[in-house]
C-alpha cells in the first residue's frame, strides 16, 4: 500500500468460517429474461476461462480431480505471480489450473513461534481440507461420481466457474496443539500480506472465507482494509458471513465494499429412515455410510451398559459406557445431550453394534446435528426416539433396519442455524450480511491429509466431503462473480454487486417467505439480506446501483475517517457526510422518528428504451413516498436519480425493526431493493 493510514495489533486472530448447489440456484438454466443475452451463462463466460480467484484460506490439495488443468488454455499473459516450491509443493502442483501458490507465516511466527511441520505444511499445500474445499465450489473442474464418505450425494462435482484460474494465498495455519477440528488460525499480517500479494499477482476476484468473530471497526479489521485496497485495483472481494449464528449482531466483513455472503439450504436432504420391526417407518436423516438393508435386534443404549455404568452414561453412548454382550450384532439407540455426537459411534463401534440411531434428547428437539459417524448412523427426532423406545418395550424381540442413504427434495432455501445474522453492530445503515447462497452439506474437494470430520483419531480419508458454513456459501458467489465479471467486463464492482442482491429471491421453492433452519419461522433481512442469489437473472439485471472507489472514500468519511490518510481528510472528505446516502442497493434507517428521505441512482444496465414504475410491499406501520415513482432510460449507462421517504403511520408498532420493499419493474426486470427500518 502507499501509505500507512493506521497500525493494527497482531491479535484478534481471524478463523476460517466451514453439487446439487448449482442447480439448485439455477445455474445450470439455458434461457434467462433479458432481453441482451441468450443461452447458458457458464457458456457465455467461457466458464469463467480468462479469469482469476485468489483464495486466502489454507492452501489447497493440488493433486485433487477438481484441479487438473487438462483442455485449459495457457494461463493469462497479464498473470505475474509465483508458484513457491517448499515443503511438499513443487512446479509440478501449478499448471494451468493451479497457476500461483503462495504462503505467508510472518503473523503467525510472531505469535506462536514456527510453524510445527508435523501439523500444518509449511507450504501452500492444504493439511486442513477447508482451502480444498472452497476452492473447488468456486473453480473446480467437473468431476464424474464424486462423493462422500459412503457413497453420499454421488454425482458429477464441478465449481461455478470450472475454467477459471486458482489463486491459493495459504494465510490460516494448524492451531498449535489443538486438533484440526478447532479450526485454523489467520493472523491479521498475513491476510494483510495475502491480500497485498493477490492484487499484486493480477487476480479478478478474491474468495475469503475468513472472518473475526468479533466485528472491528474498519480502520481496526485487515478484511476491510484488504479489500479496499483491492477495490482500489478494481478487484471485487466476497467473504463469509461468520457462522455464529442464529443469534443477532454476529457478522463479520461488513465494510459495504464486500460482498458478504450468508448461508443457506438446498433443496436436498439424504433421507435415511428406521423400519421397526412392527412395520413403522421413522423419518430420519444420514450423511453415514451406507448399511445393509436387513433387520438386526434393536437395543436401546441404557439397556446396555457395562456393569457399575450409569444408565444414564450408557443412555449417551459415553466412551466405555456399553457393553459388548448386549450391543454385538445390534442397532443402538443413542441420545443426544451429552459428550460429542461423533464419540457415540466409536462407542456403539467398539462395543460391536452395527449401526447407531441418534436420537435429540428433549432440549435439541428436532435440530439435527447431521455429523458424518463411524458406524452407520440415522439421526432422529426428539419425538421419534421416544416413539422407537415405546415400540422396544412393547414387544419381545425389538429389531429395526436404517435405510441406505437417499436423496430427496425438501423446502428450500432456509437460512442455515449458524449463518451469522445482523444489524451491522459497526454501521446500522448498512445492512449485512448481503445475500445468502448454498453453504449447508456442500459436497467439493477435500484433502488427503486430513479427515471427513478433522478429528485426530478419525483415520478415514476422502477426496470429496460434505461440509457446511458460510465458507462454503462464500465460494459459491465468488464463482458466479467471476462469470459475470467474464460476460460484462465493463460493469463495476458495485455492478456486480447491485445485480446479485436486486435479483435475489425472498421466497421459497413453495413461494413462502424464506424461513429460518431451525424454527420454520420467517426470516427477515438480517437473516437472508437481500435474499438467495440466482446467478442467471444477475446477469441482467435491468438496472444498478453503481458506487465509485471514490463514492466509498465519501462513505469513510462518515464513518471511519481513521482509515483514510490526513491529505484525504482535508483535500476529499465535506464538512459533514453520511453513510445513510451511500448508493447501496438495500437500506437500513435505523431511527425512524420524524420522516428519514433516502436518495438513491440507478444506471440502465439494458441496451434499451425502458419504463420502469415503483411498487413496493410494506409492514404494519410505516409508509413511504418514492419520488418519481415512473423512471424512464433511452440508452445503456443512463442514471436517474430518485428518493424514498419513510415515515410512520397512525399504528406504528415502536421500538423494533420492521422489513419491506421497493422494486423498479419494467415488465421484464424486476429490481428489488430490501429495508429494514427501526421504528422509534
């Protein structure tokens, strides 16, 4: 950078945030609306073949399917960066798929001393899985009979953009003495370090699924100040939302220049139900291994426990709690509530049980865990393991099979249980996170030095696994920016941005308001943002809310002059700014007493003639006045500028937020623009 604006203290250390996807989100559609382009979106990007991602995460497992090079075109002139040959990573892992890797440690010395070879690779190779696994959401090749563990969710894996270029700027490292499923570690230098040799290499689109659990103040967070820089260079940055949820005020990355990306579901579920002996069925729900579908005795886990063994112990499969004479040869039901669900398998597995079903004790009720166990497992209900205990002691000879693993369709999107949720605890007036995408059982690339569940005595390994987080969300946007970026290289970052969040949806696959995971209550802006991106509508959009570099210098004016230098202060920032003006494609008033009018611009994103009218949808107790509310553009790159006015109305409800809408539609677009508004 070529100047210090503020110092930041290397603690506060940063984590990483852990194929149906795709067509899911219609992707994979061959038609969309508009009226400029026609055909595939992959197709016309190129799949994404000119264009580059940096990934800041940790590190990449180059000999993985997803990373072969093979019909690539040679890699872009204009690339300057290195492939750095250490510690298991040779020329040979960069071709024209892999085409940079490099690391960065200087952060991480500093705290904890040398990175200890027998945790982490002193490289850019990935030890963990999670920098493997992002990567190939975003750009893997496509990849035949890929699945997890097991056999689940087999199928063709491809990434978003399967021809784009991979980046890998490894920043997160084994934590020292801890397992690897604590997670990594990203020492603010060494994003910091990333991201400076990113925008140096010639990278398009930066892809980080990293983030502090706590929010900083821009000036204070290395996300912000990173990817400034970057906007700076005219590269666009996505990151992971957190996975702190569900509970408010939990975001990370929320400088309005990210794109921040929440998660959420697909429409797939893997449905694995208990046939008891009496011909009832029990809904349940596996990411197991597959299992013979035959019966076997049936034994409920507090009816099995050693001698001297509490029943209650035994009841939740506690590590050296059962006894083999009365669990060899049988399915096990265990509950949830105490000790690690993962730890009652192995138990149920030593003790010589075939298969376990995991049953939520009455405080979980029906919120399943969906670990990936050492023994053919289902996972059930609060409701249903009472039900499977009343038909055990019912009858003489209990016997029950688990169903192999099967695929079905469920309501979908929901907003995942532990994608973070706002207000934006740093600036109210932005609303984060932005939009939501798929980032809950993701099935993508994985390392061979690591385990399906990164536990130290889990010895299994696979090439493919299913992870969930908004790390996994994150990717998903980056691919489909790196495709938009490809088939209109003259829009902006804020673009790109605008069209993303005004074409999302709100609405289920049964045309119901989104809903939250857990609760099957609707969500609001604070959980989904702008709502669940599809990538084929952003590719026209209609119209935009476009923002310069210099528009978000305006906005730090207001909000956070200490990351601006002392000549921009007194040479660029006005007497008085406010961030409630930023050209944002959502808004947030955070105090609604007295009437609050917005302004907003948008730019005609259609080589057209178009009308475009004001409707809008409003709660209880507010109202708004959209000026004009009739928008008229004679040609492409034409703004006009209009305003909102927000007031209450007789039956306000005070003293919490209330969500709504506006929408310009021309009869073929339909630009949505979501608000949330604090009523005083």
């Amino acid at each position: 950078m070529e100047e210090i604006i503020s110092v930041i203290p290397s603690h506060g250390k940063y984590q990483t945030q852990t194929t149906r996807s795709w067509d899911f989100v219609g992707l994979n559609d061959y038609s969309w609306s508009g009226t400029q382009m026609g055909g595939n979106l992959r197709l016309n990007a190129q799949y994404g073949q000119n264009q580059i991602i940096g990934f800041i995460d940790s590190g990449v497992w180059p000999e993985s399917p997803s990373f072969i090079d093979e019909g690539m075109d040679p890699v872009p002139s204009r690339w300057k960066g290195i492939c750095t040959e250490v510690d298991a990573f040779n020329a040979i892992h960069c071709n024209k798929k892999i085409i940079g890797a490099r690391y960065f440690t200087n952060g991480f010395t500093s705290l904890y001393g040398k990175v200890n070879s027998t945790e982490d690779y002193i490289s850019a190779r990935d030890a963990d899985g999670h920098g493997s696994h992002t990567a190939s959401i975003a750009a893997g090749r496509r990849v035949k009979y890929a699945a997890g563990i097991g056999g689940v969710a087999r199928g063709t894996a491809s990434g978003g953009a399967p021809l784009a270029r991979i980046a890998v700027h490894k920043a997160c490292w084994a934590i020292p003495g801890k397992p690897k499923s604590d997670g990594n570690v990203c020492v603010p230098e060494d994003i910091l370090a990333a991201f400076d040799a990113a925008i140096g290499d010639g990278v398009d689109v930066l892809s980080v699924s990293i983030g502090l659990p706590q929010q900083k103040s821009f000036d204070q967070d290395v996300m912000a100040i990173g990817s400034l820089h970057a906007l700076s260079r005219n590269i666009i940055t996505v990151c992971a939302a957190g996975n702190s949820g569900p509970n408010p005020s939990t975001l990370s990355n929320v400088a309005p220049w990210i794109i921040t990306v929440g998660a959420s579901s697909i429409d797939r579920r893997f449905y694995s139900p208990v046939y008891l002996g009496n011909g009832v069925e029990i809904p349940g729900y596996s990411m197991s291994q597959n299992t013979r579908n035959v019966m076997y005795p049936l034994v409920y886990a507090s009816d099995a426990a050693l001698p001297g063994v509490s029943t209650d112990s035994a009841g939740y499969c506690l590590a050296g709690s059962l006894d083999p004479f009365k669990v060899n040869g049988k399915i096990v039901v265990c509950f949830t509530g105490s000790g690690l669900n993962i730890d009652k398998g192995i138990e149920v597995s030593k003790a010589g049980g075939v298969g376990m079903i995991l049953a939520n004790s009455k405080s979980d009720g029906d919120k399943l865990s969906f670990d990936i166990h050492f023994v053919p497992t289902t996972e059930v209900i609060y409701d249903s393991g009472v039900q499977i205990l009343q038909y055990i002691y019912s009858t003489m000879y209990p016997t029950a099979t688990i169903v192999p693993v099967q695929s079905r369709t469920y309501k979908a999107p929901l907003v995942a249980p532990f994608s973070s949720r706002g207000p934006n605890l740093i600036d109210p007036y932005i609303l984060k996170p932005d939009i939501i995408a798929p980032g809950f059982q993701i099935l993508a690339a994985w390392s061979l030095a690591s385990s399906p569940t990164k536990l130290p005595y889990d010895q299994r390994h696979v090439k493919y696994n299913i992870f969930s987080g908004t790390s996994m969300a994150c990717p998903h946007v980056s691919g489909v920016v790196t495709l938009l970026r490809a088939v209109h290289p003259d829009w902006s970052i804020s673009a790109i941005k605008s069209a993303l969040m005004t074409t999302a949806t709100l609405t289920d696959n049964s045309n119901n308001t989104i809903e939250d995971f857990r609760t099957y209550i609707a969500a609001n802006p604070f959980d989904f943002g702008a709502g669940n991106f599809r990538p084929v509508l952003a590719a026209d959009p209609g119209l935009v809310y476009d923002a310069s570099y210099e528009d978000y210098l305006l906005y730090l004016c207001a909000v956070s002059p200490g990351l601006l230098s002392k000549e921009t202060l007194r040479s660029f920032c006005p007497s008085q700014a406010y961030s409630l003006d930023l050209n944002y494609p959502s808004v947030v008033v955070a105090n609604l007493y007295d009437p609050v009018t917005v302004s907003r611009t948008v730019t005609n994103a259609c080589n057209c003639q178009s009308k475009y009218t004001a409707s809008w949808y409003l709660p209880a107790g507010i109202g708004i006045i959209v000026n004009p509310d009739v928008l008229y553009f004679d040609y492409i790159g034409q703004k006009q500028k209009f305003t909102v006015t927000f007031f209450r109305t007789d039956n306000s409800v005070t003293n919490q937020y209330v969500y709504g809408w506006f929408m310009w539609n021309d009869g073929l677009h339909y630009v949505r623009s979501v608000f949330a508004v604090f009523v005083s």
